[in-house]
C-alpha cells in the first residue's frame, strides 16, 4: 500500500520543516503505539519531588522541552533531580519552604505550566529573590491571572506591563490563607494558588467556575496533603504547611498526545489503530466525549487505575463524522485538543461550531486564529469566531505551505490534517512538536507504514 512521503528538511534560524506529501491514497494509519507522557503530570511530579521530603521515583517521565525547562529551574534551586529519561528519574527534593535563591534567572522556556505554577512556590518563600522569564511566546502571555491572587494573599511580584507580563521579579512573603474564587477555569492559575497554600498557616480555597483537569489535587494527596474536595462548587481546600514525602509516580500516556493519531484514525480511510497506556483522567476526556458526539468510533480497553491515575487503551477505527457543537463546561476538558478537533470538524458531515473558548486565543499562539488561517490555507471552510470556530466540514482539503507559529500543538494538528490532504503540505517551524512529543514525526512515520 502507498504511504505518504515524509521529510524534514532545514528552515530559517534553526526551524525544520515538515513535508508530507500524500499523493492522494489509502494512508490507512494501523498498528499499535504508545505515546509519550502526560505533561501536566511530568510538570507536577518534577516539582512535587522537589519539594517534598526524601526521594521521588518517576516512571514514565514526558522528555519534552516543557518538562526539560521545569527541572532545569528546580535544580537551581537545590533539588537534585537525576538525568531526565523516560524509564527512571529520581528526584531529590529540599523539604517544604526550602527552595534556593537561584543564582540566576529561572527560565520556563515555552512552559506556561511552569511559569505559573513555580510562581506559586516562588513567591511563599520568605525572604528570597527570584527572576524568572521564558521564551517570546511566554513572555507575552497573561501572568496577571496569577500574579493578582497571589498578591492578595500577599505576595510581592514586578513585571512588564503593570505586573502582567515575565521577565518577573518575586519577592517573597510570609502568605496568608484564601478562598479564590478564578474567572477562568485554569489548572494552571488553580495549581498556583494550592502550591502557595502549602506555605500558608490555614487553608486556601479555589473555586473555579467549572472544572479543570485535577493533576495537582491527586498528586498533593499522594504526596501526603490534606484537601477537601467540593465537587458541588468545584472548591478545593488545602490546608496549609503539611510534611510532603517523596513518592514513586507513574506517568500516563498524555491524551493530548493521543488526540492526534484518535483523529488520524477517525478521518483516514481504512484505518485500525490500538493506542495503549492512555490516561482517562475524567478532567481531561473532553476529546472522547467530543469525538463521540461526532460518531467517531473509539472503544476504551482494559481499564485500570495506575498511581492514583485512570488509564486506559484506545482503539479508533474510521468512520464518516458528523458535525457536533462544543461549548460550556467541555471547554476546560478538552482545551488543548480545540487545535486537532478543527481538523477533524473539517472532514465530518455539516457544521461544527465551537464556542466559549476565548482561552485559545493565550496560549503558545492564538490558537483560533492560526488554525482559522492556517487550516484555511489548505482549503477547509473555517471561520474565526470571537470566541471560537465555525467549520463547515465536507470539503476535500489539498496540500499547502503553512506556518505552526512555533506552537507545538498547531505543528501536529496540521500535519494529521496533512495526512487526508492531496500533495504536498509542507509546515514550517514543525520542529516545536518537541516541547510535548519528541518523537512525534517517528511515530508518524511507524502508524502508515
Ligand atoms: C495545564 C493547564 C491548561 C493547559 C496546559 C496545561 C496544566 O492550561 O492548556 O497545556 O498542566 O495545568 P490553563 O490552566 O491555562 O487552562
């Protein structure tokens, strides 16, 4: 069976380009694959090591560039965290406020995770003097979303643009106890207010206005912290200054990551994929349930539960979609994958409109309106809505030059879009695949062959 041609070739100042040529054939994507760690839970099982008590075992570990950034900030601050590998690294952590003045600025790179959440650490440290910046991308991202409740609780951080944009400055604060109630669903703007509670004398609530994935919630508990959940007012309490010990954490496969190859195996003929060891984390399943609206044919196989995580294997099969809404509570379970649902809202049968997702437009790019422009580049009927998309599926899509605008998940949407398009598309800056799947153009290769 014809297979699609697949390179990378070099591009300007050190981007690759990725070409996918499909020639218009059976691509059928097939076989058997796992997918890398989830990064959500990497991010937190790096810092929760690092700052628990004893040793933290980590299995499974994401080796992209986001987690990459998030160790390389903790060792400098006094963690020993062992060469990153994805069978074993074991992480030394300094003990519950014991985090060093860094001798230099702590760079999150394209990491919105790790700004956001260490900010959370940084600033409950009494007396200490942080700086921390990242990458264009991150740098022109909202922190005020986290910088105005921990100043409420007290807490001294500077930046550009009215304490709203890194390079930061922290200095930080003895911090008093909270209930926040957060205007947006965010597991990063939650995160970072439970890990200042853990230096606080008292309890700090989060309430959010529907739920976002609970990474943190699990893992503070197996860590040893005591929360209450309110899954009423979606609140959740942590009480203040526990004794955290170390703990072996088994990552999960990253649904994020799978999102890609469940639509590669909805939108190409012919196609039977099996991807094992998936976390189903019910916080993160929005792209199941989505999918499922579109009548994609995906059955979950032999679920089990691994270090306080749900997991399960995944197997899609094509089928012709049909054109769902998604909007409201959704949103916060699906954000990530909005990017590849596009490409899959663009083969099903009518239109598609997704709505109440005005957080795309502040993440690693505008999501909304680089799929809008970009997808549209390759012929899909998609319309650029305030706060989401209009696709009306059903047209065939045919190979073009596109731009990933550095972001990781627009790389990969528009090269599983690629997959289902006649020629060549090639897509410029694909190499940012690597800040949340290293090897993501070797299992592409591996699915159609
Ligand atoms: C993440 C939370 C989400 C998500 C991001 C990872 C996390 O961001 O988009 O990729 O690990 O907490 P928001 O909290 O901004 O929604």
């Amino acid at each position: 069976m014809a297979s699609p041609i697949i390179s990378i070739q070099d591009g300007a100042e050190n981007s690759q380009q990725l070409s996918i040529n499909s020639r218009n054939i059976e691509n059928a994507v097939t076989g058997n694959i796992t997918i890398p760690g989830d990064k959500s839970i990497s991010h937190r099982a790096l810092m929760l090591g690092a700052i628990a008590e004893g040793e933290t075992i980590i299995e499974g570990l994401l080796l992209g560039e986001d987690p990459r950034s998030t160790a390389v900030c903790f060792r400098a601050m006094g963690a020993e965290i062992s060469e990153l590998n994805s069978q074993q690294v074991i992480v030394k952590g300094v003990g519950i406020g014991n985090l060093q003045e860094p001798q230099d600025i702590l760079d999150a790179g394209n990491s919105g995770t790790t700004m956001r959440l260490m900010l959370g650490l940084l600033a409950s440290h009494p007396n200490r003097l942080f700086t921390v910046t990242g990458d264009n991308s991150l740098r022109s991202r909202p922190m005020s979303r986290v910088i105005k409740p921990l100043s409420s609780m007290g807490a001294s951080i500077w930046g550009r643009k009215g304490n709203s944009l890194a390079p930061l400055a922290v200095r930080g604060q003895q911090l008093r106890p909270m209930h926040y109630h957060s205007p947006i669903a965010s597991a990063q703007v939650k995160s970072c207010i439970l890990l200042a509670g853990l230096m606080v004398d008292g309890q700090t609530t989060v309430t959010e206005p529907a739920l976002s994935r609970d990474h943190s919630e699990r893992m503070l508990k197996a860590f040893g912290a005591t929360l209450d959940i309110d899954p009423q007012t979606n609140s959740v309490t942590l009480t203040g200054q526990p004794t955290l010990r170390g703990q072996k954490v088994i990552v999960p496969g990253d649904i994020s990551s799978a999102a890609f190859w469940l639509v590669a195996g909805a939108i190409v003929p012919g196609s039977d994929l099996l991807i094992t060891n998936v976390g189903v984390n019910p916080t993160r399943t929005g792209i199941l349930e989505a999918l499922g609206m579109m009548e994609a044919d995906i059955t979950k196989e032999n679920e089990r539960v691994v270090a306080g995580e749900p997991v399960a294997d995944l197997r899609v099969k094509h089928s012709q979609l049909k054109a769902c809404e998604i909007s409201g509570d959704i949103i916060p379970r699906l954000i990530d994958e909005i990017p590849i649902l596009a490409v899959a809202a663009a083969f099903a049968e009518g239109t598609t409109v997704i709505k109440d997702a005005a957080e795309l437009r502040v993440k690693e790019s505008d999501r909304l309106a680089v799929m809008a422009t970009e997808l549209g580049k390759m012929g899909a009927n998609i319309t650029e809505l305030e706060d989401g998309l209009e696709i009306v599926g059903g047209n065939s899509l045919r190979g073009a030059e596109v731009d990933s605008f550095s972001d990781h998940r627009i790389a990969m949407s528009l090269a599983i879009a690629a997959l289902n398009a006649t020629g060549e598309t090639i897509i410029h800056r694909a190499e940012a695949a690597s800040i949340s799947y290293p090897n993501f153009v070797t299992t592409l290769t591996a699915v159609l062959t």
